[in-house]
C-alpha cells in the first residue's frame, strides 16, 4: 500500500460540469450553452485575438520565472510595485501556494460557509483544521469569524464578491473586522469577480495595502477578462509576504503566452469596461424574471447569480441541461434549493428564461 495522505480518503477530485461537446452527443442537440463557470460570455480582447494571429512563439525557451514584463503592467495599473505582486496558475494555484507555506497539523484556518470551496480543499491537504461560518442573512457574519479565532488561527479566508451567492462585503464593514483580527493572521481577500462591481459605495482594497501589513488580494484573468483557458491569476500583498510565496511557487508556473497575453488584455480597458457593462445590463434581466416568477434571487456583483429552483436543483439542472442550458446545482455549492447561473449574452439568457419557464 502506497501511504497516501490519510486524508485523501475523505476527498474527492474537483467534479467539473458536463462539456459541451458531451452534452451534446448525449441528448442530441445542436446548441448547447454554458452559463455554469462564471466565464465571460463575451470572450476577450480582440487585442488577444490579434496578437494570437500573427505571433511565433519561442516554445524552447523556459517562460520568464519572474514574469517581468506582466509584472510591470500590472503594478503600473495597480499603483503598486512589481515587488508587491505573485502570479499564479490561476488564483486557484495561489490559494494552493498560500496553504502550502503557512499549514500544517498544528495550524487553523476560518472561512465562510458557503464559499469558494478550494479554502477548505487546501487546509485539509496540508492538514490544517478549519472553521466554515454560516452567512448571516447571506453575509460574512464578522462577529462569528471574531469569535472562532484560535491562537493558532493562521489565516482567515474572505471570498469578495461571494461565490456562490455573488454580494460583495460592504467595505466599511469589511475594514473594521480587518482592524479587529491579530495581525499576525494572514487575511485573504479573494477578489475574483473585483471587475465586475458597480456598488457605488466599494471601496478598492488597494488602498488598504499601505495600512495593513497582513492583507492579501487575490485577482485573476478567469472572469471579466475572459481568459479562464491560460490560467493566470496573481496576488497583492507585502514584499516580504510576497517573497515567502515565491519560495512554494514552482518557477515556472505560467507559460510564455500566458504572460503576453494576459498583459495585452490588461491594457485593453476597452474590453473590460464593455464586458462589464453589457454584464450589469443583462444582470436587471435575471432580477425582473425573478420578480415576475416570484423566485428569490440573491443581489449579485458578479457575473452570475444564485437563483432559487423551488424544487430540486440537481433535477432541475439536468431538465435544464436537456434544453441545451448548463448551470451549477446549488446542491454542490452548499446552497440546495438554488442554482447558479453565469449570466449570458442576451441570447443566451433568453434561451435560458426560456427554458426555466417552461419548468416552473
Ligand atoms: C473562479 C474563481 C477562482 C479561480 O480562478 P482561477 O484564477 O481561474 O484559478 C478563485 N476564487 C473564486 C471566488 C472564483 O470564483
């Protein structure tokens, strides 16, 4: 026997959504959309669509192990230094990385419940223990996370916006509770949806880093910038948190292209404020639908929302699946009774409106 993590035994792989193509095949149909990762439904710069194009790449070489060049774009975007900034295989290799260099047995984490669920995936790998606390009426309840923390608390995991439910955390609040945890525990702000906010009243967290020492932002190119496929995440954080994380990180962990374009979508603010828009605009539709239908839907700045089924979800989503619409079951997200829609082109969500009608 080959002595595996005990652990593992009590886990199971990441359970991806069923692929177009096989959803396809298996119910006979010509078009199927996907409205089920939060992908943007707009693709992405066509600056990168260009540059794909005419570019020969170098596939030789070794990718630049610290990303210069994206670096520098990204601290000059950000008002940061390049100093300040880690990249990763997508935010979810950074959550990996943070885990690896700062758990073990001894360790404790907090985080909510439901959140993104690669938190607690990561504490239990290195065996770290870990506390969910249930949303309040859908929001991080502050007082809880205070309460739950331990002398060996090492680091509090807040997903902003929230996924699965899609509020963002009234910054005011937010910055309290930052104020109220030891500042010897690491806390992570995992933006990935940062984007997409319109909350007129958010503020960026950026301008928390010169105050608190102890803050990490998780950003990422898998969302409003529409590049999910070259996997590119990074963190905003302390040089000296930043130099620990670049130990754990493997050297080579993005690959050239990656960088480029990442950088070119970057610079493209076009794109985004397009994509951001067009997503609010689309995003009134799944209001006044739930409206009209009586369904509760939770107020998203995101570019999905968590929207009641009224039966079962899982059933619900494979009649939905079989009318050519993939979403996420909240029954996987902790969040049973409620399914998870990436909001669409307007075709698309028309064709999703259409089908959900058809099932209520
Ligand atoms: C999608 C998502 C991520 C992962 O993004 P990648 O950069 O593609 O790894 C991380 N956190 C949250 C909350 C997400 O929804």
């Amino acid at each position: 026997m080959i002595p595996y993590k005990k652990v593992l035994d009590t886990m199971q792989p990441y359970k991806p959504g069923k692929p177009i193509e096989e959803t396809k095949k298996e119910y006979g149909l010509t078009e199927v959309i996907k409205l089920a990762s939060n992908e943007n439904p707009y693709g992405y710069s066509p600056k990168v669509a260009e540059w794909l194009r005419s570019e020969q790449q170098l596939l030789q070489l070794y990718p630049d192990a610290n990303a210069t060049t994206l670096k520098e774009t990204l601290a000059s975007k950000n008002g940061v230094t390049p100093e300040q900034l880690i990249i990763g295989n997508g935010s979810d290799e950074l959550i990996s990385i943070i885990s690896r260099s700062m758990l073990d047995e001894t360790k404790h984490v907090l985080m909510a419940t439901p959140t993104f669920p690669q938190y607690v995936h990561n504490a239990k790998v290195e065996g770290a223990s870990f506390t969910e606390i249930p949303l309040k009426d859908g929001h991080h309840d502050y007082e809880k996370f205070l309460q739950a923390i331990q002398d060996n608390t090492s680091i509090v995991w807040i997903c902003n916006p929230n996924n699965p439910t899609g509020n963002v955390l009234n910054s005011a609040e937010l910055q309290a509770f930052i104020e109220e945890v030891p500042s010897d525990i690491l806390i992570v702000l995992d933006e990935a949806y940062f984007e997409y906010i319109m909350a007129e009243d958010h503020v960026d967290s950026l301008e928390w880093l010169p105050k608190y020492d102890n803050i990490l932002i998780l950003r990422t190119f898998s969302k409003a910038y529409g590049l999910a496929s070259i996997r590119v995440g990074y963190g905003i954080g302390h040089p000296r948190m930043i130099e620990q994380f670049n130990k754990v990180r493997n050297p080579f962990n993005n690959n050239t292209m990656a960088h480029t374009i990442a950088k070119i979508a970057v610079e493209d603010e076009e794109f985004l404020q397009k994509s951001r828009q067009l997503n609010a605009e689309q995003r009134e539709r799944f209001y006044t639908f739930a409206k009209e239908q009586g369904l509760n839907i939770y107020p998203s700045e995101t570019n999905f929302v968590l929207i009641e089924t009224k039966r079962d979800a899982n059933e619900l989503a494979d009649e939905l699946m079989k009318r050519g619409v993939i979403v996420r079951s909240g029954n996987l997200l902790g969040t049973p009774g409620y399914m998870r829609v990436t909001i669409g082109t307007e075709q698309q969500n028309d064709q999703f409106f259409e089908a959900f009608k058809q099932l209520l």
